[in-house]
C-alpha cells in the first residue's frame, strides 16, 4: 500500500510538468500592437545590440522565452535571437519575447514604429498587413 503511495506522488512529481511544458508551447502568444520585431545580442546586461545598433534594457525590462517563462538577461549573455520588442517612452526596450519557429514565419512583422504606424494590424489573428 506504502509502495502504490510513494510511486503515484514521484509519478506525479515528474509526469505532470510535462503535460504541463507542453500545453504552455501550444498557446498562442499575444503581442501587443507596438511590438517590433528585430534581432537581438544581449551583450553585459543592460547593453544589448538591436538590429545592429547598441540598445539598453529598461529597468524591469522582461524577457519571456519561446515559452512564456521570464528569462534572465544575465543568461542570455552573447546569445544572437529573433524577437519582438516593444519600446518605452525613454527610448529603452521594456518587453522582449523570443520567437518559436511558428511566431518567426508570421510575415510581414514591421521593424519600425514608422511601419507599425501605417501598416494594420489584426490583433485577434496577430498579423499585420501592408496598406
């Protein structure tokens, strides 16, 4: 009886985050309307290079990872990744989510708050056409 106790809580202990990991990865993200997307090296946080050009993180900036879960820029350190950023009102990037595959294939992305500005942007479907 012992024995059937402890094998369903160890069970339960490694079996469940797994269903758990996955069911995250099939949510589809929502990203907000001023999103951009471009490509990011995290260098010595706060330092980061976007789009090839050196940026800073804000202060409380948040990184998700592919799934959702914050990511400590620290950790990131010299990583080259595909994202979509939003910027505060001092010019700092506050909000990062780092693409899956499927979110990276979703064209056209505008990579400038110019084009964020005139093309249209769907937020039930997350896409954004070109006038």
């Amino acid at each position: 009886m012992y024995r059937c106790a402890l094998a369903a809580a160890v069970a339960a202990t490694f079996v469940a985050p797994a269903f758990v990991v996955s069911a995250q990865a099939q949510v589809q993200r929502s990203f907000p309307q001023n999103a951009l997307r471009g490509a990011i090296v995290i260098g010595q946080p706060p330092e980061i290079t976007l789009n090839g050009k050196t940026a800073m993180l804000a202060p409380g900036s948040r990184i998700r990872d592919q799934n959702n879960m914050i990511a400590m820029s620290a950790g990131l350190s010299g990583s080259k990744l595909l994202v979509n950023y939003t910027i505060d009102t001092s010019g700092l990037v506050k909000d990062v989510w780092i693409l899956r595959s499927e979110e990276a294939a979703v064209k056209p992305w505008p990579s400038t708050p110019e084009q964020a500005q005139t093309w249209v942007f769907d937020a039930t479907a997350q896409t954004w056409s070109k006038p």
